[in-house]
C-alpha cells in the first residue's frame, strides 16, 4: 500500500521567508510524527499528532515553528522567518496508533531536504 | 536527559558473517523499542520492533530486548554487502502524553564481499 509522503522533496529558501512542509500519512494511521535530521546529527523529535487530541509540540525548536494537522490525516509544519540553522532534512512519520509511553511502528515519509541561503 | 547510546562504529563483518549491534537506554519506562536501518540520503526504514523481553526473529534479524537492563540488540545473520547502512535504535519516551521517539546516534555497519 502507499507509504508516508512528504512535499515538497527539496526546498530551498532565503533567509527570513517562510516555507510549508507537507506530509500525508499513511490511511489509517492516527498518530503523526514531525522529526528532523541535521547534517551528521540524529533525528530530533519535534511534535506529535494524536487523533483529535491536543498536540505535543514539547520538540518546538522555537516559536517559528509551528505544524497543524487537517482531518486527522494531511500535516503541514510551517517554518517562518528561516534561519540557517534551520536547513536540515525535515521527517514525517506515521503510526497505527500511539498513546502513554507505547507506540505501535513509526513509519518515515522520504523527508524534505531544506537548505536556507 | 532521557537517551538511547549506541557505538557509532564503524563495525566491519565480512559477507556471510553475523553482525551485533547493541544499544542501552536510560528510561526504564519505554515499552516500544525499534531498529531503523538509514542508507545515506534516505530515510530510516524500519526493521525490527519489539515489545517485550525475549528474542524476536524475522528473516535474517533478530532483535532482542532485557528491559530490567534496558539493553537492545539486533544481530544481522548471513550478512551482506547490502546491509551496509547506518543502524537507529529507537525508543519511546515514556511520560504524559508524549510518544515520541528517541533515537541513538546508529551504527554505522561495513559488510565486507
């Protein structure tokens, strides 16, 4: 069956705009994972969808980021004023379910190559 | 500071031969361990999940897990030049409502042909 996409694939940006990251998980699933991957570094978590459930966003870098989640299905994380630290690979990932501690398997879009200038 | 360590390698096994790879974990709450494996410029993939103590086996992985000391391994059988790759070892994060994954800095595996 289809897996996680993500889009777009790459995105390259200027310093001080704003640029959306989208996923769509896989049908289904009602947990919903944002993560990112810095060049030589491990995934950072960076927030988390459950159902109709408030979201955990304690992985927020700052408050430029932000991410919503339509229907219970399609996220979106928004990055506004982007910095160059910010250039990383940006991660989806999406799970049956999740909740306290237990989570069934997370499954990874092919993330978004983000590179500011 | 919740952590999963493992041993960045590289770890270099020739084909045919059987590769371990280890990881501990500080949170003794986590209940749901995975292993990613990531080729570089791709996304991690998942490989093993497992839930309780004991040994796991699927195909040519074995994943095992002793929560009382919180350790994971994954043993690779019959190891190829294709299971090159950097290996995650992931774990929840128990507390709350969080669920997110910690993830270890993986082990990069060398399969020598």
């Amino acid at each position: 069956g289809a897996g996680v996409s993500q889009s777009p694939s790459n995105k390259v940006t200027e310093k001080g705009k704003d640029v959306e990251l989208r996923c769509d998980p896989i049908s289904g699933h009602t947990a919903l994972y944002w993560y990112r991957q810095s060049l030589g570094q491990g995934l950072e978590f960076l927030i988390y969808f459950q159902g109709n459930s408030a979201p955990d966003k304690s992985g927020l870098p700052s408050d430029r980021f932000s991410a919503e989640r339509t229907g219970g299905s399609v996220s979106t994380l928004t990055i506004q004023r982007t910095q160059q630290e910010d250039s990383a690979v940006y991660l989806c990932a999406s799970s049956f379910r999740a909740g306290r501690g237990f989570s069934y398997e997370q499954y990874f879009g092919p993330g978004t190559r983000l590179t500011v200038t | 500071q919740k952590e999963v360590e493992q041993n960045s390698g590289p770890l270099s096994v020739p084909e045919g031969a059987i590769a371990s790879l280890n990881c501990t974990y500080s949170d003794r709450g986590s209940q749901s361990f995975f292993w990613y494996r990531q080729y570089s410029g791709k996304s991690p993939e998942l490989i093993m999940s497992i839930y309780s103590n004991g040994d796991k086996e699927d195909g040519r992985f074995t994943a095992q897990l002793n929560k009382a000391s919180q350790y994971v391994s994954l043993l690779i059988r019959d190891s190829q030049p294709s299971d090159s790759a950097t290996y995650l070892c992931a774990v929840t994060s128990y507390g709350g409502a969080t669920n997110k994954l910690i993830f270890g800095t993986g082990t990069l595996l060398a399969v020598q042909p």
